[in-house]
C-alpha cells in the first residue's frame, strides 16, 4: 500500500512539474507574443509614417509645379499684355481721345 501510495506521490509530482514547466512555457510564449505584436505595431507606425510623410511631400511638390506653372501662365499673360500695350499704345490713345470729343 505503501509502495502505491509512494508511486501515486511520484506522479503527482510529476504532474504538478510539468503543469507548472506548461505554464511557465506558457508566459514565456505570452511575453514573446507581446513583444512580436508591439515590434509589429512599431513597424505598421513607421511604415504609415514614412507613408505619410511621402504623400505630403508628393503633394507639396505637385502645388510647388502647379503653382510655378500658374506663375509662368501670369507671366506670359503679363508679357503679351504689355508687348500689346506698347504695340497699340499710339491707337488706343487716338481712339480714346476721339471718344473724348466726339462727346
């Protein structure tokens, strides 16, 4: 009776070792798990980020040319305002005094 009582000790024991060697293999996956979902969750932040920042530097380079080239259209329209107004300065006088007094 002993001897069953001694052998059933002995598996208990042994139960109880490898529930608690389950359990700290248990936590151990848990931390590790932890650890891979924050390394992960700081990889997607970086990468949104750097995704981020490229969007707005793509946008900033397209107002940057859209501007430039609204620039150069005022410009040109500036250019040929004056080059007509030089070319046709004698005229547009001449009509606006006849209009003058023809009143």
């Amino acid at each position: 009776m002993e001897k069953v009582i001694n052998h059933l000790y002995e598996i208990e024991k042994k139960a109880t070792q490898i529930i608690e060697r389950a359990n700290a293999e248990k936590n151990e996956l848990f931390e590790e798990n932890e650890k891979a979902i924050k390394k992960m969750e700081a990889e997607i932040a970086d990468e949104t980020n750097r995704k981020i920042r490229e969007l707005n530097e793509q946008a900033e380079k397209e107002i940057e040319n859209e501007k430039q080239a609204l620039t150069d259209k005022f410009n040109r329209q500036l250019a040929e305002l004056e080059e007509n107004f030089k070319k046709n300065h004698d005229t547009l006088v001449d009509k606006v005094f006849r209009s003058i007094i023809q009143f």
